[in-house]
C-alpha cells in the first residue's frame, strides 16, 4: 500500500489507539475533551500517539493564540511603511533607502521562572532566530523584565540569573543589547515575565518568508542536532498554570542553548539566503519540527513529506513523539530551490553545521511523518497550523474616568507664573516642613529600585558591538545608525546616516485600575521616548503577558489591554507589526489555600521610530548654563483612577518634541515617566556631562498639591535643555504648531554638582551635593541583586 493511502500507525513504544481513547491521554498533554471531539471528526479516526502530541503543542495556547486571536484582531495591522505584518516570523517596516528593519518581541516567562538562565538565555535565541527568518541580519536587542519584590531571596536569585542568562548569550552571538526596562512588584514573586525585543536589517527587496512553496522544493533541517530538551515546553510548560512549588519538576522542558552555535547560524542563514537557493525559512522554536514544518505548509497551501531517520540526533532511541515536539535550540528549518540543494549544503559544510534534507514540498496538503519506513502521522497541514478553537472575546471596556487634574485645571499655554494651585500656596511655616518631607522622599525615591539607575544591568550588556549603537542604553531610547555607506547596489545613493530608536515599555501601573489604560499608555509611553531622542514614531510589536484565560476577569482584562493599545495606535497613526501573547501566568495556590497568584496584566510595547534630527537627543544635561524647560503637559497622577487620555494633544506634543530635535532647538530630552517631574530632573542632571551634571530650578504650582507636583505621574511632557539662544525659538515653534499650544515652561538652569530643586510658594525642597544622590541612584539595582 502507498504512503500516500496508508493508515498511520502506532509507534511500538506508544500508547495505542485504544488506550489514548479509554484512558482520555490527551488531557495530559494539554487538549480539552472538546479539542479531542474536533480533531477526531475531523480526521474521521482516532490520531496517534505522535498524532496527538503534534496537536498538543501545535494548539497549545503558546502557538495557536486560542484565547487571544480574536482580540488581536482589533490592532491595527496596516501603515504606509509596514512591508510585512502579523502573522510571519517578524514584522518589517521601510526605513527608506531600500532598507527595511524587521521587529519581533517574544516571551519566555515560564521557563525563566523554573531555570532563569537557560530560560532567559533561550528566549534571546528564539526571538533572534524569528528576525532572521525573516533574512534580516539581527542588529539589537532590548529586554522588559518583571520580578517580584527583591526582599525574598528568591526574587533576587531570578533577578541575577535572569541578567546573566541575557548577557551571557546576547554577548557571545554578537548582537548588541541597547534598551529595555525593569519593575517589581508582588504579584511577579512566582510568575517573573522575560518579553526579548530583536530587530535586524534587511534590504527591502530580500525580505524572506516563511513559505513551503513549489512542489518539489527539498525542505532542510539545520544548525544543532535534536535532542530531548525542551520536549512540550510550548504546552506542558507556557500553556498552563503552574502548581506551587512545581518550578523543579519542569525543568527538562526548558531548552539549553548554545549561542556560538547560533552565531554560525546567522552567518550560515544569511549566506545562504543571499544565493537566493532559499526560497522558505522558519525558525524552530515552540513546537519544533512540528511547527516549522506545518506552518511553512500551510501558509502556501501545499504539504510536506518529512522522513523522520534523516534528522541529525544527539541522542539515541528517539521516538517520533519526542523528535517531532522537540524544541531543542538553534535550529532552522529550509525551504531550497530543486536543483540547488548542493549550494546550500557547501556553505553550512563550511561552518560545520548540520543541514539534513528531512522532507520535500508536494502537493497534498498535507503533512506526512515517516520513521523507519512506518507512517507515524498524515494530518492535513492547515487544520493542524491553524485549526484550533477560537474563543471568544468579551467586549472591551474603556474607562470614563475625569480628567487629568493637569487638564482640568491648567489653560493650555499659559505662562508659568500665572498658573495658580488649586488650592493656594501653603504657609511659609507648613511650606518648610513639607519642603524637608518631600526632600526626604526625593533621595529615597532616588536610591529605590523604582527610580534607581538600571546600569547594573546594562552594563553586564556588549552595547556597542557591530558598531552602529548612537544612544547606548540609559537613555529614553536607544539609536542606531544605518551605516551612509550600505546603499543598495543599483538602488538610489545612500544619503545621510539613517538612524533608528527603539524603546520597550510597559503600564501594568495602571492595570490594577483598567487594564484598557495600561494598553493605552504603553503605547503613548513608548512614543514619548522615541520622540525624547528625535524621532518620530513608525511602529510597534507587543508582548500581552496575562494569567489563565479560563478565567473570565483575565479574558476581560485581555480585551482591554489590546482595545486600549489599538486605539492608542490608531490615534498616532502608528501600526502593530506583530508581537506575542503570553497567557496562564499565574500560580495555583498551595493545597488547602484558596486563589491563585496572578500576574498583573502587563502589556508591553516595543516601539520602533525614525530620527528625523541630524543627531539624535540625549536624555541627560549637556551644557553648563543651558536653560531647563518642561515643555508639554504633566498628568500629575497620583492615583490610577485619575487617568484619562487626550490623544489630540499627545499628537501635537510629539510632534513639538520632534520638530525641536529636527530644528536643533534641544540639547537634551528626557520622558517624565512613571516617576514623575522630580525624578526626570534628578534622572537629567544625574547622567550628566562633568559640569552640567546638577540644576537650578523652580517649579511653578502647576499641580493640586506639592506632591502631585513632584511625584504624579503620566502625561505627554518632557524635561528638556535648550541653549539661552534656542528658547524663543522654541516658543515660536510651539505657537506655531497650536492653537491650542502645548505649554512651555521654563524652569530654571543647568550647572556644576549640586541640584536645587524649590517650588513657587513652597521653598527649597532638595538642595544636594550631586555625588552622594550619584552614588545612591546608580547603588540601587546592584543592591537589591545581592545574594
């Protein structure tokens, strides 16, 4: 009998048909007894053992999004420089100059939590390995973490490993990492979160995809040799809720990595990509082989006959359950020209790696696995890449909160000194004693881990290999240069350097409230850095991290976050290129507790931008005597619930910020953040040059109380320095750009050593030597890590 009219058969060492259907086995790989009902009608028998387990990962939540796709829906996915969209291994966006920057940011919380290293390290190999397939040259990365409290020594343990797993890899494949963030918070104590961002350079008329296309094309398994690590790690693992205290039991199902294999990888991938012999490529990641093979068919509509016996092993008596659903690392899977399947083998030969022709492209539609001469699976291709359930979606709350006090109480464009307190400037002698509390409050805020400085982390980081990184990490963004000099052949001249800024940002903050303005303000968050450095927004991808979506409060607040993200997007103009969901993050409580530890929901927003600036804006003082000036308008938050948007004076704001870097109005631009006016200042004068490392600077009243005014937080506004000689100019810019303006204040001076910080009516609250406040602010992180 043909392969092709065969009946699969069980592998000797599997469970039969009759046992998985008495016994219902598929439940302890993951699958609902409703996804069990559609996958048997739909098959009209009962699937094997490799089968089943194919079905397991391929529909785990990790890889079909089952909760999530309808939500995701709702972004938009459409821009005049977005080149490729959701649904391919990374987004690509045209930078202009016939190149293009592809963008993916990926999550490996579960696995950092039960092996921190090898969890943080594999998920920088995993997204590495998503912007190459889209035959980008990967050229940066950035990292948003989240731990808990670092007073329980497990937190600080994660916190360390974790660090070290990023550095550790992204150092030794030559890949720069020039951004990110941190935050702690209780509800991450057993549920850390690792989101990796990645970007990579790609000429725009080379983009590859992720396709299985013409019958008759061979398809190549290459890079490491397949082993047992990592096996389910997409359903077993990422897809479910952990029990307390089960972190060590999983732990075979976090994949080990080898990132001087990967390096090879890069360079093996891209030469070969370059003959232009392949003409499919997928990275494998979550689900392996399984995967790979079936989303590359798919997406073309055609099939794949794979042969298990030609995949290079590392371990011996592998079965093809344990093959197929392997996750081991640094591996890519091949779609080659027929005919030109010797000029690929030559160039992985040269850096001795694997490249093993496991299966060749037909037309059937379907994917077929072999092992020692026995069919082991024939499933259709399509219903096992995308034929799991979809679940629905509530309908998006959007809060109705009042205004920001900023808004409801200041007349956009006023002059500094007629902005009035709501309340009226204290007396002299309540001033001063509030003066000395808030002082107080100022230099812990300094030396916390909230408002320290993240160079413990950074610098643990090789930023600067590959040479293209302008801004360095510390700063609201960072940049990096395409080089004048990488024109395309044939293509129009290279211009000036092209210069990029990327930020990762997240508002879980205000998820507590609504999760709806923790979606907005990620997004809004990330344009304001962007636009701090000169550039204007172009794009983002997301990382939605949530706990169990069987839960209805955690669909509700999945649908928040991603309505509150898209109307964000929507309102800039800017489109989502792609991104990831990371769902059950959260931990059952111990036996005989009730509830369940869960995450804050934590949307997170890397956000792509253009330098439009002859150089890109730093974040911190420049210059001795420059002028500090607040320009745009603080929200002064000191409760979540006080939040609201104003998405038409975001715009404008972002468009004044950008236009003075483009004018060369401003020497340096720093975000007010989550920590409010004081700590920007601080923040300023903090990472300054010698001499403008200190301030001189009064606040106007413009908030309801002194510590709105000092610690509120949210809102488009900006600390900024400008030359004496800029500032009308600055001013005339912001006319011009109104009605209505976005304010300007100036605040005061920068100079040498020592911040003076008062406020109109109120007096002196901070006035320091700098080094101490130094020493404290940049001790912070490096504290809370010790054992």
């Amino acid at each position: 009998m043909s392969i092709e009219t065969a009946v699969p058969v069980d592998w000797p060492s599997d469970p039969p048909a009759p046992a998985i259907e008495a016994e219902c086995r598929w439940r302890a790989l993951g699958l609902t007894d409703g996804e069990w009902r559609l996958i048997r009608e739909t098959l009209g028998r009962a699937p094997t053992w490799t089968e089943l387990g194919m079905f397991s990962v391929a529909w785990s939540e990790h890889c079909a999004y089952k909760h999530s796709r309808k939500a995701l829906a709702r972004l938009p996915a459409e821009g005049e420089r977005l080149l490729m969209g959701p649904g391919e291994s990374a987004g690509v966006l045209d930078i202009g100059g016939g190149w293009a920057l592809a963008v993916r940011l990926e999550s490996h919380n579960h696995p950092s939590y039960v092996e921190p290293y090898q969890g943080a390290a594999t998920g920088v190999g995993g997204i590495v390995r998503d912007v190459l397939a889209a035959g980008a040259r990967p050229v940066a990365l950035l990292d948003s973490l989240r731990f808990g409290l670092p007073g329980k020594p497990r937190n600080r343990y994660l916190f360390r490993e974790v660090v070290a797993g990023i550095a550790g890899y992204g150092n030794a494949i030559g890949v720069p990492t020039v951004g990110g963030e941190v935050a702690f918070h209780e509800s991450y104590d057993t549920n850390p979160l690792v989101n990796v961002m990645c970007v990579g350079l790609v000429r725009a008329d080379r983009i590859a995809r992720a396709r299985a296309d013409c019958p008759g094309n061979r398809v190549y398994l290459v890079g490491s040799r397949t082993g047992r690590d990592g096996i389910h790690g997409a359903g077993l693992l990422a897809s479910r809720t952990f029990r307390a205290g089960e972190g060590g039991e999983q732990r075979p199902r976090v994949q080990v990595g080898d990132p001087f294999t990967e390096k090879l990888l890069i360079e093996a991938c891209l030469e070969a990509l370059a003959t232009g012999a392949v003409v499919g490529i997928q990275d494998l990641g979550a689900a392996g082989i399984t995967a790979a093979s079936s989303e590359l068919a798919a997406r073309a509509g055609t099939g794949i006959d794979l042969d298990l016996d030609r995949v290079p092993r590392r371990e011996e008596g592998m079965t093809p359950f344990e093959l197929m659903l392997s996750e081991s690392q640094e591996r890519m899977m091949l779609v080659v020209q027929a005919g030109r399947e010797a000029e690929v083998e030559r160039i992985f030969r040269r850096y001795r790696l694997e490249a093993a022709p496991i299966g060749v492209v037909d037309a059937s539609g379907r994917l077929r696995v072999r092992c020692e001469g026995r069919l082991v699976a024939d499933l259709p291709a399509r219903f096992l890449a995308g034929g799991a359930p979809r679940y629905d979606v509530p309908q998006p709350v959007r809060p109705l909160g009042p205004p920001t006090p900023s808004s409801a109480s200041l007349p956009p464009g006023d002059a500094p000194s007629t902005q009035p307190s709501s309340t009226g400037p204290p007396a002299a002698s309540a001033a001063g004693a509030a003066g000395q509390a808030l002082g107080r409050r100022l230099r812990e805020a300094g030396a916390s881990v909230a408002g320290g400085a993240r160079a413990w982390i950074y610098e643990q980081f090789d930023h600067m290999v590959g040479l293209r990184t302008v801004l360095p990490p510390g700063h609201d963004a960072a940049v990096l240069r395409v080089l004048p000099d990488e024109a395309v052949p044939g293509g129009p001249p290279a211009g000036p350097a092209r210069m990029v800024a990327l930020s990762l940002d997240g508002a879980e903050w205000l998820a507590g409230w609504s999760p709806y303005a923790a979606g907005c303000e990620a997004v809004l968050e990330g344009a304001r850095n962007v636009a701090a450095v000169g550039a204007r927004p172009a794009g983002i991808t997301d990382g939605l991290n949530l706990g169990n979506p069987e839960r209805p409060e955690v669909m509700q607040a999945l649908a928040d976050v991603v309505q509150g993200m898209a109307d964000a997007c929507r309102a800039l103009g800017i489109p989502v290129t792609g991104g990831n969901v990371s769902l059950y993050n959260e931990t059952q409580a111990p036996a005989g507790t009730a509830g369940a530890r869960a995450i804050l929901p934590t949307p997170i927003v890397g956000m792509v931008g253009l330098v439009e600036a002859p150089r890109p804006v730093p974040s911190f003082f420049q210059h001795p005597g420059d002028v500090v000036v607040l320009v745009g308008r603080p929200a002064f938050l000191e409760a979540p619930e006080q939040w609201s948007a104003d998405f038409d004076l975001e715009r404008r704001a972002i468009e004044l910020v950008v236009r003075a870097a483009r004018q060369g109005l401003v020497r340096s631009c720093h975000d007010l953040g989550q920590g409010g006016i004081a700590e920007a200042l601080g923040e300023a004068a903090l990472g300054g040059k010698p001499g403008a490392d200190g301030c001189e600077v009064t606040l106007p009243l413009l908030a309801r109380s002194l510590e709105a005014l000092l610690f509120g937080r949210g809102g488009p506004a900006w600390v900024a320095s400008v030359a004496p000689g800029d500032v009308q100019p600055l001013l005339a810019l912001a006319e011009e750009l109104g009605p209505p303006l976005v304010p300007v204040h100036v605040l005061g001076t920068v100079m040498p050593e020592r911040i003076r910080l008062a406020v109109e009516g109120a007096g002196t609250v901070l006035d320091e030597p700098v080094d101490p406040l130094r020493r404290a602010w940049r001790q912070a992180l490096e504290e809370a890590a010790r054992p």
